[in-house]
C-alpha cells in the first residue's frame, strides 16, 4: 500500500508516516493506537514483560564532552600563542 494511502487510512499525514520511518519523529499514543490497528496488534506486543526489561549503558553525556573539547581547544589555542 503506497505511503499516502496507509496515512490517509490511519488519518494522520503522508509525511508524517515518512518522517516515523526515518524516524525522525517520535510517534504519538494516538498515532501509535492506529498503526497498532491498521497492523493488528495489541499495543502490549510492543513492549517488553517487566521481568525481561533490558538495561543499557547510561549513554555518555553530551555536555559533559562538549565542555571537554571547549576545554582541549583553549588550551591548544593557549599553546599555539606560546609558540
């Protein structure tokens, strides 16, 4: 089924629907009720029991090393006018 006829189904807009496949959207709970819908598929099926949750790694925060590279570089900047 082309984009736009499956968006038009679900009501929602066709470049809503591209912009979930390329995620770059997150997908809202109504949005996410009628694609549950149109695939036949209990909502529950797409999260996992509690007892078989996975834990990540914390991710590494971003701040932190974007202050580390201002850091590096005034630094490397204060060496290059040493020299």
């Amino acid at each position: 089924m082309p984009q736009r006829a499956f968006a038009r189904k679900i009501g929602v807009a066709q470049s809503t629907i591209m912009r979930i496949e390329n995620e770059d959207q997150n997908v809202t709970l109504l949005t996410l009720e009628q694609l549950c819908k149109a695939f036949q598929v209990d909502i529950a099926e797409l999260f996992p029991a509690a007892e078989t949750i996975r834990h990540y790694p914390p991710s590494r925060d971003w701040r932190h090393t974007a202050t580390a590279m201002i850091h590096e570089k005034k630094q490397s900047d204060q060496e290059a006018d040493k020299k």
